[in-house]
C-alpha cells in the first residue's frame, strides 16, 4: 500500500512554516518559543533563526520585561463597537 501525503496531517511544507519562519514576528515567536519552553541553547536558536547570540539576548530581554513586545506577537480580536466605527463615514 503507498503511502500519498493527501492523507497526511503533516507535510514537509508545513513543517516549514514553523520551522523557517519567513515574516520577522513569526521568526522572533518562534525563536523564543524554542528557547524559552523547548529549552534548547540560546546560542543554538540564534544561529538557527539568523540572530546574532547579542540580538538575540535583546530580543529575550524585551519579551521578559517589555508588557507591549509580549502583546505585539498576538492582535487582540476587534469588538463590533470598534468594526462599526471605523465604518462609518467621518464628517
């Protein structure tokens, strides 16, 4: 029986997404996200997400004390108040 990837959940490009993240906060998420929950070498996900270790150690240090850099990496849903004034013609 051969195995086709139509039936996979997982493919190689969607590996990819997470694994070479092409847009900067998708790289800076998920370089700390490596660091800080999977725990691998801050000089290792560094390399691997092309930081150098100092800009790297900035990036962790903004995420750790900067409320704001925290926010950035995830938009807050707009509410229907916010989505109808911004509809509404301005006079």
């Amino acid at each position: 029986m051969e195995s086709s990837t139509a039936n996979q959940i997982t493919t190689p490009g969607n590996q990819n997404f997470f694994l070479s993240p092409q847009f900067p906060m998708q790289r800076q998420y998920e370089a700390l996200r490596a660091y800080l929950v999977d725990e691998e070498p801050s000089a290792d996900v560094a390399r691997r997400f092309g930081y150098s270790p100092g800009a790297f150690r900035v990036l962790c240090y903004q995420f750790r004390h900067d409320p704001q850099k925290r926010a950035s990496f995830f938009r807050q849903p707009a509410t229907r108040a916010s989505i109808v004034s911004r509809s509404r013609p301005r006079p």
